[in-house]
C-alpha cells in the first residue's frame, strides 16, 4: 500500500483500535479504504483519500459534504419511522475538529462512518433494486430542495456543462498530445453528428424553462448503499452535489441501470437496453419526484438519458486522447473502450428511445389528478 493509512488514522477522531485495512469499492475517482476495528461493536470507518487532481478546492468540497449531510440529518429527524444516522453520512472530523486531514505530501484524507450491512452494486440486477434506487434519489432531490443553493461550492467547474466538455475535448483534439487521434476518428465523427441535439437541454435552462435545483451530478448505481434485504439505505459520493437539471441525475443513473453489460465492456453485441429494469427505476423515481418534477422536466428526462453516456463517451475520449490523467484506468486503451461502450449503449438507447420517453409518459401520468367527469 503506498500510504501509511494507520498513521493517517490516527489523525481523526476514532474510537478503538484498527484491526485491518482493506481496499475498498470501486469508484473512478478516490481511492478508498475500510478500516475494521479490533473486537468490537463499532461498525469501524471509511477512509478516503479525496482525488485533488479532479477536486482542485478540497475545503470548499468538504464544506459542501458537511452542508448537504447536515441539511438531510435535519429533515430525516423530522420524518417518521426514518434513521438519519443511517441513511445519511456521517463525516469523522480530525483531533482538530477539521473535514478533512492534509498530509505532509499534500494529499487530502476524510473520514466517515463505514455504515455497515450494505452493499452497493455495479450493475443492477433486480428490477427491486432499479425502483428503491429512483425512490431514493427522487427523495434525495426532494431533501434538498429547500437548501440555500448559494451555499454551495461548484466543485467542477461546468460538471455537466456539454458545451464546455465539448469545448475541452475539441483542445484536447487540436493538441492531440499522446499521437492517439488517428486512432479514433470514427468517435469523432459520432461525436460531431450529435452535437446539436444534446445541448437541448441546456438551452432551455439558459432560457430560463428548466429549473435549476440541486441534484447529486453522479448517480450511478453503485452510488447507493443498499441494506440487506436490498431497500436503499444511504445515498453516498457526495462530491458532486450542486445546481443541475434533474434530467442530468436521471439519465445518469439509467445508463447504469438499462445497461446488459458494464460500462466498459468489451464486446459491443453484449451491450443491450433491459427496458423493465428502467420501467422499475422511474416509478421508483416519480413516486417521490412528482411531488416537484414540471411538465418540461418531464418532457426532457428522456434527453438526459441520451445526454449522460453521450457526454460520458465524450469525457472519457477526452481523458483518452489526454493521456488518461483523470479516470482511473486499468490497463492499456480502457477509457477507449469505456468510451466504445458508452456509444454503443447510445446507439440503443436512440433506437429505443419513443418506447423510453412513452414509458416515463406513462408513469408520469399516474401521478396526475383524475380529471374531473
Ligand atoms: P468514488 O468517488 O471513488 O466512487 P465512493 O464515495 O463512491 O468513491 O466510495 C466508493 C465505494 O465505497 C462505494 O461504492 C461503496 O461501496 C463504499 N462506501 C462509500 N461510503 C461508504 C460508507 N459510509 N459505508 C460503507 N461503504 C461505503
Ligand atoms: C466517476 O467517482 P465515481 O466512480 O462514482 C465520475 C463520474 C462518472 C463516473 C463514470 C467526479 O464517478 O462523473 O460518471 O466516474 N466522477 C467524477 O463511471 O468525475
Ligand atoms: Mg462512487
């Protein structure tokens, strides 16, 4: 391990003693350890070093985290039958009562409660487990609606932006660093025939037709805790939290869940769309959304389903083009296949896309009044 995690530890403020260190989940971005404690009861920590390469300001991430967990523990105590201290991280401060630890090399440590009897799931694989995570981040967007937006940090610049990460990977094209373009010219070419029909839903923000409210910005599955009889439990991997379209939270959380395959599977003819698996997670999503949800953020869910594994794919090309400095990657050519993955995943998903918008027509409808005779 190239860090010295029990020296870190003893940084914050734990109880007991460590017992083991285990690498943890399998997020793109932190690198993340499990620490067990020695005969005890306690559920032990997790602990995790904050990527500052993406997470250029880590105080004002931290702070983000300490608002947005702090802003849900409040509304949960209020909530019958709920258990904020479970369903909501708990950040572990320092012995100096800090967010967060900067060691001597200036890498940046947090610690939360390890919340245990959990699981998180790449892929989904029930369609129970589909509708508990729409129930759950529709609720989370209800949570956070009235939490002071201003508040918030943007901890990425322009996140979800596709006018800017076409931007970025349009420089990173022209500069072409790593010799690699000539290798992917039938991505470019995928990229520039959709440009105009994906910044749909960007417009209309500019116009001021879809609101701003504040969502996750990366709602794959594997981003929430489910506990053992699969009801989802916590909602985790706050670091993106800030303003956004929820179409953006939704299609994000679709291209993980429609998907046959994983996201960067090799062989394209697995990549299909399980269409009961995206029928279950968006009642799971209406039922708390409807509560806010406009017509037109009805209307452009399904442009977000489009939107998130277009700019997905166009993220990690970049990142492929840049010499692969942002993902964490695992062998030679991985985020050219992620980004294989992600247009192909499109490609379904635009031949499938009347049926999808039809399904959340559907649903949506259930949740209106019956008109009157
Ligand atoms: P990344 O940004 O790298 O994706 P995450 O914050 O999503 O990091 O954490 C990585 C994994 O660690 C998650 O997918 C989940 O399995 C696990 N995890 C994160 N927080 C907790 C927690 N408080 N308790 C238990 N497991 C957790
Ligand atoms: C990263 O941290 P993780 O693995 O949950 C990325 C997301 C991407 C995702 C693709 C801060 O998420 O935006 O959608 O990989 N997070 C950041 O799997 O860039
Ligand atoms: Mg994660």
């Amino acid at each position: 391990m190239p860090y010295n995690i029990s020296e870190i530890v003893a940084n914050f403020s734990t109880e007991g003693e460590i017992d083991t260190i285990i690498p943890f989940g399998s997020g793109h971005i932190n690198d993340t350890f499990r620490i067990k404690i020695t005969g005890s009861d306690l559920p032990g920590y997790l602990l995790q070093r904050v990527n500052h390469y993406v997470f250029v300001n880590v105080p004002a991430l931290m702070n983000n985290v300490q608002l947005v967990t702090e802003h849900l523990k409040k509304k949960l105590i209020k909530a019958p039958g709920s258990d904020p201290e479970n369903e909501v991280l708990t950040i572990v401060r320092t012995k100096d009562n800090k967010l967060f630890f900067q060691d001597t090399d200036d890498n940046y440590w947090r610690m939360y409660l390890f919340l245990k009897n959990t699981k998180s799931y790449d892929q989904v694989l029930t369609e129970n487990q589909a509708y508990e995570g729409g129930k759950a981040f529709g609720n989370f967007q209800l949570l956070l609606a009235d939490l002071d937006v201003t508040l918030l940090a943007e901890t990425i610049p322009g996140f979800h932006n596709v006018t800017m990460r076409l931007d970025k990977f349009n420089k990173a094209v022209l500069v072409d660093g790593k010799d690699r373009i000539k290798e992917v010219l039938p991505e470019l070419r995928f990229i520039v025939e959709r440009v105009e029909k994906m910044t749909s839903i960007l417009n209309l923000g500019k116009e001021g037709k879809l609101p701003l409210r504040i969502i996750h910005n990366d709602t794959k599955f594997n981003n929430i805790l489910l506990d053992v009889h699969d009801h989802a439990q916590c909602i985790i991997d706050l670091d993106t939290v800030m303003p956004g379209y929820v179409a953006y939270d939704f299609g994000d959380a679709i291209r993980t869940i429609i998907n046959t395959a994983s996201e960067d599977e090799p062989d394209l003819s697995k990549i299909n769309l399980n269409i009961s698996l995206f029928k279950a997670y968006t009642e799971g999503y209406f039922k708390s959304a409807h509560h806010f949800l406009t017509d037109l953020e009805v209307e452009m869910l399904v442009m977000g389903v489009l939107l998130i594994p277009y700019m997905q794919g166009v993220r990690f090309l970049t990142d492929y083009i840049e010499g692969d400095v942002y993902y964490k990657t695992y062998f030679a050519g991985h985020n050219l296949q992620r980004t294989r993955a992600q247009f192909q995943l499109l490609r379904k998903l635009e031949e499938q896309h009347a049926i999808l918008d039809q399904i959340i027509h559907e649903v949506s409808e259930t949740y209106k009044a019956p008109s009157s005779q």
